[in-house]
C-alpha cells in the first residue's frame, strides 16, 4: 500500500477504503473487518484477528506492515484512539442528558450538538476537493442528486437550490419505480451527488456504481470512511449526524448542501444573476407567492 503510516483512524480507514480493490482476499478481509469493528479490533490480538477473519497470524503481521506499521500494536493503537473518541462522545451524551432537565431540555441538547456536528464536518473539508466537486456542480452539462429514505430531505434540498442557480439540475425520486427512467438520463461528463448515511442505501449506492460506469462525475455525502459510497466518489464529504435521541440529524447535511450551493452560484457569476431575474420573473407573472397588498 505504502511505507508511510497513517497518524490517524480515519486517515487510516479513508486510506484502506482507497485501496481496497487492489488487495488481496486476505487482506481485504482484515481491512473490512479494521473498517467495521475498530472497537473490537482495538482489543485484539495478532492470534484473535486472524482466527477471526480466517487467515493465518503471519497474514496480519504482513497486512500492517503493507500499510506502513512497524507492527500490528501501531494498528491497534490508532483502533484504540477511535475507541477513545467515541467514549469521549458517549461522556458528553451523559453530560448533556443529565443537563438536559436544569438546562433547556431535548431542544437545548439538540442545538448543542447540531452546533458541534457543523464544526466537525466543516473542520474536516479539504480545500482542494471542495473546489473540485463545486467546479462539477457548476461545469457538468447535468447534475442529478439522489438521497433515499432520510436523506431525501437533503437530495431535495441540494437539487432544489442548485435549479436555482444553474439549469439541468434534479433530483432523482425514485418514486414509483422510476428509478433507472432517471438513471437512464446520466451521460459522460455529468455530475452525480449521491447522499447516504448508515444503514446505507442499497438503490443509493447501485445509482452512484451506474453513474461512475456511465463515466459521470460524482460527489458522496455519507457519513464515515467504511461508507460503500467512498470508492464510487471522486470527492468526499464527511458529515457529522450525532443526535440527541435515537433519530439521526441531517443539519449538517443540511449546512453543507447550502454551502455548496452557495459556492456553485458565485462560481458561475453573471449566469446566476440571470437566471434569478428569469425565475423571478416567471414567479411574479404566475403569482405564485401570495401578495400582501392584496389582502
């Protein structure tokens, strides 16, 4: 894979998640189980992993060397790191629980960790890959966006601005069986934006495999690096969804949909400016918004 380690678990996870068609049985195996059990791997032996997998003890010794580890305890370290992590945020869980009745209750619990999931997602943006999926955005022919089940929400969202801004923009609903008469609309050069969090989608991530095979752009907003949409994705988005219940937020989602939007709508300038006045127009001509003044 490569001689330097990676220095943390999700760079470790985006890393094997990169490199995960060009392994082996056996080391695919171990990658895919690393990916989705670090908690358990974090307390494992070379003995446990391998019986665990089903390969040899010597086949893990090589997979962490393969990464860049001088041994399997450095992969154990940083699976220990995302364990503490995730203890960490099951603690502030607690703290905001037992605040919650002194302080504000579910709704105060959820604008704090709303607050915390927009840090942590915006903290994580590349700059480099920011500009590449907006430049897709607003240079592709077409964009299609597609978010099932509780990502819908988000599809929407996204597809309904990005209309606003550029035309031949949609979001696919897959409503009645129509889902592949969408898909059939993808072309080469297209954009694709394909939004799911765990459990993940199956339609989602089969229209993201058909998008990329039709040779389309696309752009993933998930949730962790072992996401199924990683491979298919050109640029990556890491959205943060922690809840103050069993439910699953979508603000960030939801901040970093408007973002790209935002961005998109100053990359193409003038067009934009054009297309509003248009749309407006249209608007005020079929009185689709009620008037004050008249009632």
């Amino acid at each position: 894979m490569t001689s330097t380690a990676p220095s943390t678990f999700d760079e470790l996870a985006a890393r094997l998640q990169d490199t995960l068609p060009e392994l082996s049985r056996s080391h695919r195996l171990l990658a895919e189980r690393v990916m989705a059990d670090p908690e358990g791997v974090a307390f494992m032996t070379v003995y446990d992993l391998a019986s665990a997998v089903g390969v040899n003890e010597a086949t893990v010794v090589r997979f962490a060397s393969a990464i860049g580890f001088k041994g399997f305890p450095e992969l154990k370290k940083l699976c220990r790191e995302k364990l503490r992590e995730q203890a960490q945020l099951l603690r502030r869980f607690d703290l905001l629980e037992q605040r919650g009745a002194e302080e504000g209750g579910l709704p105060r619990r959820a604008a704090e960790l709303d607050s915390a999931n927009i840090a942590r997602t915006f903290a994580r943006i590349d700059t480099e890959r920011w500009g590449q999926a907006v430049a897709a955005l607003a240079e592709a022919p077409r964009v299609h966006v597609l978010g099932l089940r509780k990502c819908h929400a988000v599809a929407y969202l996204l597809g309904y601005l990005l209309r606003m801004v550029r035309e031949d923009a949609e979001t696919i609903t897959a409503e009645a069986g129509t889902l592949t008469d969408s898909l059939r609309r993808i072309r080469k050069g297209d954009a694709f934006v394909a939004i799911s969090i765990h459990r993940y989608s199956a339609e989602t991530v089969r229209a993201a495999e058909w998008a990329r095979a039709r040779g389309a752009r696309c752009v993933a907003l998930t949730d962790n690096a072992s996401s199924p949409l990683v491979p298919l994705a050109d640029q990556v988005f890491f959205v943060d969804a922690a809840g103050p219940s069993v439910l699953r937020s979508v603000t960030a989602f939801t901040s970093l949909a408007q973002a790209l939007v935002a961005e998109v709508a100053a990359a193409l300038g003038k067009e934009v400016r054009d297309t509003l006045l248009h749309d407006e127009q249209l608007l005020e001509e079929f009185a689709v918004y009620t008037d004050p003044e008249r009632r």
